[in-house]
C-alpha cells in the first residue's frame, strides 16, 4: 500500500469521511441533550443512535478505512453487520414519530428484528450475497410503505407553524427514502451507481436542524410573552395584598410575602373595623405558580365577603369556606385569623389547618391553636373561637408553613422552636424590622427556597400607654416617634 494509493483513496471517500463524521457529531450531540432531559424523549435517543451508526457506517464502508485493516475478517463481518444493524434504530424512529397504527408498528418492529437476525448472522458466519439480497427487498419494500404512509398521515390538531414544520420534514424525509430505495436497487441489480444515500440522509438531516431552529425560536417568542404575563400577573397580585397597615391609634403591623416563583398562593390582608378593632388575616393556598395564585385572588374576595363577620373569627372562616367550596379545582387552603380589640381588650383567634399563632410576652413566647379543618375541602367545617386577654406590649406574629418547612442542605427544617426563639430576641425590634430579619434568616438557613414565605407582625400599644410622657412611663418601657405619633413600645426586662 503505497502512499500515492492512501491519498487517492482519501480524495475518494473525503466526502463521505466528512459526512460520517458530522452525522457522528450530530447523533452524539442529540444523545448529549437526550440524557440533560429529565423526560425520556424515545425519539430523540433513536434519532441519536440512528445518525450516530449511520456516521460509523460511511467511516468503516471507506476504501481508506478498508486499506488500513486490510485482510481482516473482523472488518468485512462488522461491515456487514453494521450495514443490516442500522435498520434497528431507524425503524424505531420512524415508529416514535407517532403516526404508526398497529400494522404499521408491525412492519416496523418486524425490520428490527430482521436487522438484528441479519446482523447476528452476519457476525457469527460473514456476510453473504444472499444476505444483501434480502436485505435490499426488505428495506427497498418497508421504505416505500413508511414513506406514503408517513406522506399520507400526519400531526393531529397542530398549529400553523407546526404543520409547517411537518411539511418541511416531509419532504427531507421524501429525498432520504428515494435516495434509500435507489442505492438497494442499484445494489440488487447490480447497476454501477456512486454513493448517493448519505447525502439524501444529509437533505433529511438539514430539514430537522432547519425545523429545531425555527422551533427554538418560537419557543424564545413563546416564553417571552410568558415571562410578560407573568410579570403583569406579579403586579396584579401584589396589587391586592395590602401594601400599608391603615392608620390605628392602638396596634403597628407589618408583614413581608416573599413568593417562590412571580406568582404564588400565600395572601394575607387586614380587616379594619375601627381605631380599636382590627382583622388579621393569613392564608396559604397548597401548590405553587399560577393556579395557586388565582385561587389566593379568590381568597381575598371571599375574605373582603365576610367583613360582617370580622369580630367572630370562626363565622369568618366559615363564609370563606361556603364561598369557597367547589371552586378552586381540588385546591385548599390553610388560614388563620385574628380579631383585635382594644376597647374589651381582647384577642378572637381561629384557624382552617394553619400553623399556630405565637403571641410574645413578657420575654416568653406562647404558641395559640385553634385548628379546624382547612378551607375549600369539607361542606361539614366548623370552626372554633378561642378567646385570649391582650395586654400592653404584646405581639403577635402569623405566617405561613413556607417559615416552618424550609431546609437547610442537612434537611433539617427551620422549625417552630427556632422560629420562637427569634421572636424572642427581637421582641424590641419593630415589627418592620423583626418581619424582615424572620424572612432572612430563613433565607440563610435553606439557601434555597422551596416555598412562598409570609410573616405578619402585630405590636399591641394601647393609646392610654402612647400617651405617657418618658418622665412617667412604668418601668420597662420606651419612647419613640414614627409619622408625628409617639409610639411606646414595652421592652421587658431582663432577669
């Protein structure tokens, strides 16, 4: 073998030793992005193996390949064999492209395993004329059949661009298969004819990468109106959370929603009765996106429904429950509300499967439950009232299970102690600045978040005690000012 005859032979098969290796190229890459899904795509994984044998297949039938192993037995039965194996993934991706019904799925599983048989054959006695023979029939007649009825069928219900799309493939897939049948029946009559199919595998080739790009690009358009509808779909739900407390001469309030995605279904919201009464309300929808976030708008107007009841806690979840019941798809929702007075001096408190309320006094921390079940599920709910004292300087904090369930990389949960034990330590922070270190340090602790976070904060300051001047406040108790108002906020003492 000289070297004159290694590079004719190069000049020879340097088109077909391209293509083998873009083909190879190509089917490596589709297998590469078929193992990133999470979702097993049959028809990416066959489309892989298909284009990468088909690769292989030009590479081992070359000259050049040929003059390199020169003699070997094991070159001409792994020629053959290549030769009849690729039938395997390619009938298997033209059954993955769905149009198949059970005769075709037939046929088609049929060549499978007549590739295999050949391709056994083959390995284990060399190859044949007889083999090739057959082989050129059967491809030549299950070609033609899956090409007209591929032509014949098509997509159901698809779109414009997508029948497009189908159309183009189509005809890629019409000059590989003439191209298939041509070169099986040059073959099998023995017409001296140059390798023409690669390069109407080429054709069928460009037409998917043709089709992947404009779908890609669709795909872009697509998510970027989604990401705008969900931008607008954050602002209209921000838009019915409460953005203030309303002016109150006896309680400050403040609470943080921090939401896993753009949209998600924890709501809170204020009932404001007088000067002396307030509504606490905190709710959380199970799921997460956008259908949850529709069901907690629906919890908003069933709240703003019950204003009536705003002083009978367990009146209140019971309306938003009948106006719940039935609508919201299997969904339900977990909610706590507190009624405050300051004139009787008294805190109302009932709950639909929510955590507990934590009521901060005196330096300890007591965690209040009055649990039934949640709303939205059950047309039997009934609902309970427990009734506590309040008294100067107490605090209240509400919040969702997004605060209790968030782990750290241990998988260990935030928790409701740690959680107490925070509120115990920033019992003299503002309920602003105690809400926003909750939220971050819950942050910290997951790292991630795999929940929406809502926390509400409630300082109880009786107008009475806002009145004293610091010469005669009791023992224990600061004076600050916040919008032009003095704000007396109890700070325990130690020990």
């Amino acid at each position: 073998m000289s070297a004159e005859e290694v590079l004719h032979a190069f000049q020879r098969d340097a088109p077909y030793l391209f293509l083998g290796g873009a083909f190879t190229a190509v089917g490596i890459l589709s297998a590469a992005f078929a193992g990133l899904r999470r979702k097993r795509d049959s028809l990416l994984i066959y489309f892989a193996l298909f284009a990468i044998l088909y690769g292989l297949r030009l590479w081992i039938w070359s000259s050049l390949f040929a003059m390199l192993v020169e003699g070997s037995i094991f070159h001409e039965r792994l020629r053959g064999a290549v030769n009849y194996v690729i039938l395997v993934p390619a009938f298997l991706f033209f059954i993955s492209l769905g149009l198949a019904r059970r005769f075709e799925r037939a046929v088609g599983y049929t060549m499978v395993g007549f590739g295999c048989v050949l391709a056994a054959l083959t390995f284990v006695l060399g190859d044949s004329a007889l083999n090739e023979r057959i082989h050129s029939i059967a491809v030549i007649g299950a070609s033609v059949f899956f090409l007209v009825r591929f032509m014949a069928g098509g997509p159901r219900r698809t779109s414009a661009p997508e029948a497009a799309d189908f159309a183009l493939i189509r005809w890629g897939l019409l000059v590989f298969v003439a191209f298939v049948v041509w070169q099986n029946v040059a073959e099998f009559l023995s017409i001296s004819s140059p390798l023409l199919e690669p390069f109407g595998f080429a054709a069928f080739l460009s037409a998917l990468g043709y089709v992947a790009a404009r779908s890609a690009l669709r795909r872009d358009r697509q998510l970027k109106e989604i990401r705008k509808e969900l931008e607008v779909a954050r602002r209209i739900q921000l838009s019915i959370l409460p953005r203030r407390f309303p002016s109150s001469t006896d309680f400050r309030v403040a609470a943080r929603y921090v939401p896993m995605t753009s949209v998600a279904g924890d709501l809170y919201d204020y009932v404001m009765v007088n000067h002396h009464q307030i509504g606490l309300l905190v709710a959380d929808v199970s799921g997460h996106g956008v259908p949850a976030a529709l069901i907690a708008s629906m919890v908003k107007l069933a709240a703003a429904s019950q204003r009536a009841a705003a002083a009978d806690p367990s009146q209140f979840l019971a309306g938003m429950n009948s106006a719940l019941l039935g609508n919201t798809q299997s969904q339900f929702v977990t909610a706590a509300y507190a009624h405050l007075n300051s004139e009787s001096g008294e805190l109302r408190y009932s709950a639909a499967g929510h955590p507990p309320l934590l009521l901060v006094r005196n330096g300890g921390v007591t965690r209040i439950q009055e649990n039934g079940l949640m709303l939205a599920a059950f047309n039997f709910a009934s609902y309970s009232t427990a009734v506590y004292k309040l008294e100067a300087g107490d605090r209240i904090a509400m919040y969702t299970d997004g605060i209790l369930e968030a782990s750290n990389a241990e998988g260990h949960f935030f928790g409701l102690d740690t959680l107490c034990d925070l509120l115990a330590q920033t019992r003299q922070l503002s309920p602003a600045r105690t809400a926003d270190t909750i939220i971050s340090s819950v942050r910290h602790w997951s790292g991630t978040q795999d929940d929406d976070l809502t926390v509400l904060i409630c300082d109880y300051i009786p107008k009475k005690t806002s009145r004293l001047d610091s010469a005669h406040a009791p023992s224990g108790t600061r004076i600050g000012w916040r919008s032009r108002r003095p704000i007396v906020s109890t700070v325990p003492k130690y020990g």
